[in-house]
C-alpha cells in the first residue's frame, strides 16, 4: 500500500473512531479520551502492521494505556519503551501511581523497558534516538517547550504514526505541532475535534519500500 492509501485509510479509521468515541457515555467528561487507551491500542498494531519499529509511550502515569501497547508488542514480536519519571511533590500523587504503573505492567515485562527519567534531557533525547518506533505517544504536559523536545525527540526516528495527546484542550499543544511539522514536512495530520488527540503520520516512510 503506497503512503497515499495509508494516510486516506487512517482518515476513515479516524472518523470511524471519532463516531465510537463521541457515542461513548463518559466522553464529554473524560474530554474526548473515553476510549483512549483501547483507541492507541488499535492504532499501535494498524502502525506495527504497516512498518517495522518498536513502541514508545511518553508518558505512562498509571500503565493503562501501557498493559494495551504491551499486548500488541507481544502479539507482533515489538518491544514497549515506557518513559515516565514519576517525580514526587506534583498533583498526581506520582509515587503511588509509579507502583500502581509497576503492578499493571508485572506480566509484560518480557516486551516492556522502563525508562525512568526525565524526558526533556538531552540524555533522554539520545536514549530516543537509538531505536527506530513504529508507534509514539507524546504525552507530557499542556506546555510548548514540552511537546517540542519530545517531538524533535521522536519525529526523526519514527516511522508510522506520531499520537500527540490533549490537542483540543491544551493552547499549546497545537502551537508545538505546527511548529514540529514546519521542520518535518514529511507528516501529516490528521485529526478530528472529537478526539483529545491528534495523529501524526509518516508520508514517505509508511510505504512498503520506503
Ligand atoms: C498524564 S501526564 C500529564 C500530562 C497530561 N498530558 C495531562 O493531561 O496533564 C502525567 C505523567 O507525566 C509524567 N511526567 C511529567 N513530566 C515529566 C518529565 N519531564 N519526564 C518524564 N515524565 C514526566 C508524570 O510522572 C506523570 O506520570
């Protein structure tokens, strides 16, 4: 299937996943994200399916979404970065949340690399660097600064589908994206004000050949 043809088929998944998520019960109050984690779980395999690459969660928190990603990197032979530093004294009550995160994910650890640190370092942007992803998530914050350095991060080495979370209701996020995508031309996005997030894909790189 040439780039055009996945990026139009993502488009119909899009609107298909839109329609699930807006007749969803919890969804206006859980801001268009009821079905987040079952939604990234599809999207990982629909990535894993058209390219080669590993999976890579930016931040993890809990391990929701992180048990579903796990499943398909098992399933199709992948590994699972997770990356979350879990740091102590913020609103989330992190240290209970990092143990909660540790027990969802104890029967994947076969598939899972925990990567606790901070992930706006330059060690971290190296770290990122090192592997190729079919499948990221980049969802650290409502801030510029933050949703930048984790694009420029992951963008260069990602080679399906981008997912950058709180779209529609963080300012600064689709400022960080447009930004992203003036320097990588080579994504589309693909979006729909139903969702909390938005879908970034690769052109070139979703061809077979590329
Ligand atoms: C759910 S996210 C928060 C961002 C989210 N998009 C929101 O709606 O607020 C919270 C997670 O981000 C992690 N986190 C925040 N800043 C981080 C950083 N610089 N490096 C790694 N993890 C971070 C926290 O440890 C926590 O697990």
């Amino acid at each position: 299937m040439n780039s055009g043809m996945v990026v139009a088929c993502l488009g119909q998944v899009l609107a298909r996943e839109a329609e699930m998520e807006a007749a969803h019960p919890e969804t206006k109050g859980a801001l268009g994200g009821a079905l987040y984690s079952e939604r990234m779980g599809r999207l990982a395999r629909a990535a894993c399916a058209a390219r080669p690459g590993d999976i890579l969660e930016l931040v993890v928190l809990s391990g929701t979404t992180s048990v579903r990603l796990a499943a398909v990197a098992r399933a199709l032979g992948r590994r699972l970065a997770c990356v979350d530093n879990w740091r102590p004294g913020t609103e989330y009550r992190l240290e209970e949340v990092e143990a909660a995160f540790l027990n969802s994910i104890h029967q994947w650890t076969d598939v899972v690399d925990v990567w606790k640190m901070d992930a706006h370092t330059d060690d971290a942007r190296r770290l990122l660097r090192t592997r190729d992803w079919a499948f990221a998530m980049s969802d650290d914050g409502h801030r510029f600064e933050d949703h930048q350095h984790e694009l420029e991060s992951i963008l260069p080495r990602c080679r399906a589908i981008v997912v950058v979370d709180d779209y529609y209701y963080a300012p600064e996020v689709p400022d960080a994206v447009a930004d992203a995508l003036k320097r990588h031309p080579d994504w589309i996005p693909l979006r729909d004000e139903r969702l909390r997030e938005v879908w970034l894909v690769r052109k070139a790189a979703t061809d077979a050949t590329a």
